[in-house]
C-alpha cells in the first residue's frame, strides 16, 4: 500500500513517458472516429441534398457509397479502440497494480465468475446480463483474494397503458471482492446496509429485496456498526464469532474510507464484499486526454481501496484453526 | 354486541401476542445459556491433548499439568453445581494461563506442529466462548427488555417473570495471572 504522494511520483517518473506514447495513439483513434462522423454527416447531406433538388436517383450512388465507407471507417475505429484500451490497461493499469502491490495477477478481460457472483447469495434477483473486467487476483500473506469490476442486470417486464414493455434493471455495478476468511465457519452471515439509514425509497425497495428470508436477524453490541449495519445469520453464535468486535470496528472504518455502501457476506468460510459504484472505473477515455493525473488517480484510489481490504479487515492474522 | 365481542377478540390476541413474545425470549436465554455450557464443554476436552503435548517437551511444569487434569475431571462431572462449576472454571482460565506463560521457555514446543494446532483450536474455542457469551448477553437484553417495557411487563408480572442478570467476568478472573519467578 503506498501513499498518495508516492503515487504521484510514481507517476511523474515511471508512467508519464509510457502514457505520452498511449496519447499520441489515443489522438490516432480519435481521428479515426471524428473522421467516421464526418463522412457521415457528409453522406446524410449529400443524401437530403439530391432528395430536395429531385435530382436522378442515380446519383444516389455518391453519398451511399459514402456511407458505406463510413461504416467501414467506424469499424475500423472499433477495433483501434478496442487496442488502445488493451494497451492502455496492459500498460498503465497493470503498472498502477504493481506498484500499489508487486506480485499480483491483472487480467484485464476477465471479471469474477457469475457462480461465485451468486454464492455469495448477497445479491438475490435472476441475472439476465452479466459482465465485468478488470479482474486482479492473487495471494497478499496467507489470504487469497481476487476482486473485479462487475455489472449484473436483470430484465423486468412491466406494463405501461397495457403494452408490455420491458427494462433493464440494474442489481450491482461496482467492485465485487472476494477472498479466504481467516475463520472457518459453516452457515451464512449477512452484513448488509441498515434500512433505517436510508431515507430514499428506492434503496428502502432495494434493500427490502435482500433483506428476506436471510435468517435471523442478529443485534450486536456495537451502536455505531448496528446503527451503518443489519446482520441477518443462520446462527446467532456463529456469527458473533466472525463478527468479533475488532473486525466490526474495522468494517466501520473501511466503510468511511470507502465512502459508499458497502454489503458483505460470509459464506463458505469466504468472505464477499460489494462495493456498489456507478461510473464506469478503470477504462481508457477516447474523448479526452488519459494522461492528466487526476484521472488516474481515481483508478489508484479504487485499486488501492480493493487492495488494502486484507489489511484493513486484517485476514492476514491465522491464529485459529484455519491456516 | 359485535363491537364488544370485536374489542375483547382484539385484546385476547394482543394478549397472546405478548405472552409467547415473553415465553420466546425466556427460552432463547435458555438455549444460549445452554450453547455456553456446550462450549466450555468442547474447551474441556482439549486439555488432555494439550496435557499429553506439552509432559513430552517439560521438565518443570508437572505441578501445573497434573492440576489441569485434575480440574478438568471435576469440571467435566455431572454433579457439580453451578457455583462450583464456576470456581473450578475460574481456576482453570488462571492455571492455562500460567500454563501459555511457562510454555514461553520451550522454544522446541512452541514450534512443534501439534502444539501450534492445538493452540489454534484453543484460540478458535476462547473465540467462540466469547461469541456465545455475547449471544448469551444479547438473549438477555431482549429478555429483559419484554420484561420491563409496557405492556408486557403486566404479563410478566403476572407470570412472575423477573429480570435477569448479564454474564459478568468473575473477579478472581479479572485478576492478570502472577508470574513465578
């Protein structure tokens, strides 16, 4: 874990040469898409032109066969962003990795699988669509972890006037941590956000749905986790052994520096955190420069956030019978 | 007539209500204090082990050793009362103590596997002492809480149902373990 100034020197020593290089190809792909546009827009006036004037349809010809090419060159500016944004993450990404923590694997395409998506049973609704990257894994001290960004969605039918219409509705976009609790334990324990905290309908709705049919509810003795928190758990004393008053006053903290919602499971004698985050985080913007360091600090503050989630809730300390 | 009728079905059911809310309560105290029992009992049964473990490795503990075996046979024997249970629960915490402190000179035993294993499955069995306990301790807030808040606290006067008391750490216990020098 390294601090924010050490990051920033990082950056101006190490990254900024490399991402000079990514710029200069970022304005490459850039040019590509404004050039696509304008042939487009050419091809549509040509198009509305000829109409307007009644001239032959013949030449219809010349702004079709424009906009033919504008597809091509739309392609084109696909599959050259689709390459700028490897290199991008393979490059610059990959290198913020390393340098937050050395010897972990970043693969850039993949994201946590939807079994274990499901297995953490925190989100409960079917998924119709299911998606991530950005999946970084491996060991930190004696706990195996991996984290990913994900975005699950789930396709509602509803009724509008009597048509049936359909819409997405979004379950979980965000950072999704999974890793190797440091207790063994055999039920289920929900840590999930306190209803009474939230004031806007919709989360009170969201949070509804999760909180059915989990088990009992558990009351701990710490007001200000039970004040953030609702614990749900198959058995009272297990969960009390998970939830020792230590790790709820590091949860509590972790969910400050978070500065989001944060949800948590225990199951499988794994533990699973959610954090819930609406943009999109870690992708390579066409539109404006990748170089400034502001940008890039925000992927070093989520990484660091995910990665610092061993330490903060201190799984590394094995002085029970798990190992 | 109907409305009556209507009022007093309304307050029969609120009684019942109350009653097995009181009863509900009354009985989860029940069975955490049992879980405790249950727990101490499992904590019991890895002393022979730790005796059998650390005989091969010392020389000089033999006093503590034989007295944690003794404790354990009367710990583990049915007739005890609770006050007696207690004191020889008391007794045993101070002699493990002494016994973890002493363990500190045998280099040699402090890093042979079956020592390191049961230290974590005593670790793991104080942690969960503690997590019933606090079970236990949660079971009596509500206890207590239905008992004293209107209105079943009419009931429970009724049923003379009485407040009960938290699970304290016991004085002797309190006291940091002495070191024979």
């Amino acid at each position: 874990m390294e601090t924010y100034d050490a990051f920033k020197s990082y950056y101006q020593k190490e990254l900024l040469s490399d991402l000079n290089l990514l710029e200069k190809e970022r304005k490459k792909v850039l040019k590509q898409f404004l050039m696509a546009s304008a042939l487009f827009l050419v091809g549509g006036i040509g198009c509305l032109g000829i109409y307007y004037v009644h001239a032959t349809p013949v030449l219809y010809v010349v702004p079709a066969a424009l906009i033919i090419y504008t597809v091509i060159c739309y392609m084109k500016y696909s599959k050259l962003k689709a390459v700028y944004s490897i290199n991008f993450k393979k490059n610059i990404i990959r290198r913020i990795v390393d340098f937050i923590q050395p010897g972990l694997n970043y693969y850039p395409e993949k994201c946590i699988s939807q079994k274990l998506f499901t297995d953490s049973d925190i989100f409960r609704q079917s998924i119709d669509s299911y998606a991530g990257d950005d999946c970084i894994s491996g060991t930190i001290g004696k706990t195996n972890f991996s984290f990913s960004e994900l975005h699950a969605q789930h396709r509602e039918v509803y009724y509008n006037n009597g048509r049936r219409q359909e819409r997405w509705v979004k379950i979980f976009k965000g950072i999704f941590f999974v890793a190797d609790f440091n207790k063994h334990f055999n039920g289920r324990t929900f840590v999930l956000p306190d209803k009474a905290e939230n004031f806007l309908g919709g989360i009170f709705k969201f949070v509804q749905k999760l909180t059915v049919g989990r088990g009992q509810l558990v009351k701990l003795e710490n007001p200000q986790f039970e004040k953030e928190f609702v614990v749900y758990s198959d058995d009272q004393i297990e969960a009390r052994y998970i939830l020792s008053p230590a790790l709820m006053e590091r949860i509590l903290k972790f969910r400050q520096e978070a500065n989001s919602h944060i949800l948590l499971s225990f199951v499988n004698s794994c533990m699973f955190l959610a954090i819930p985050i609406g943009a999109n985080l870690f992708e390579a913007k066409i539109f404006s420069s990748g170089m400034k360091f502001e940008y890039l600090v925000s992927y070093y503050r989520y990484m660091n956030l995910a990665i610092s989630i061993i330490e903060e809730l201190n799984l590394n300390t094995r002085i029970w019978t798990k190992t | 007539m109907y409305i009556t009728l209507g009022i007093v079905g309304f307050l029969l059911i609120i009684i019942i209500f109350m009653n097995n809310t009181l009863v509900v309560r009354k009985n989860a105290v029940n069975n955490a204090f049992s879980s405790i029992d249950i727990m101490l009992q499992k904590r019991y049964d890895l002393i022979p082990n730790l005796v059998e473990t650390v005989k091969g490795y010392t020389i000089y503990e033999q006093e503590i050793l034989t007295k944690l075996t003794t404790l354990r046979a009367a710990a583990t024997n049915p007739s005890a009362n609770m006050e007696e249970k207690i004191k020889i629960e008391n007794e045993l915490q101070q002699n493990m103590g002494k016994l973890m402190i002493a363990v500190e000179n045998y280099p040699n035993l402090k890093a042979s596997q079956n020592f390191l294993q049961l230290q974590g499955s005593l670790n793991e069995m104080e942690e969960q002492l503690s997590a019933s306990r606090r079970a236990f301790n949660a079971a009596i807030n509500d206890y207590n809480n239905a008992v004293e808040t209107f209105p079943t606290n009419m009931l429970a006067n009724m049923k003379q149902y009485k407040k009960k008391s938290f699970f304290e750490i016991a004085d002797e216990k309190k006291q940091v373990p002495t070191i024979n020098v």
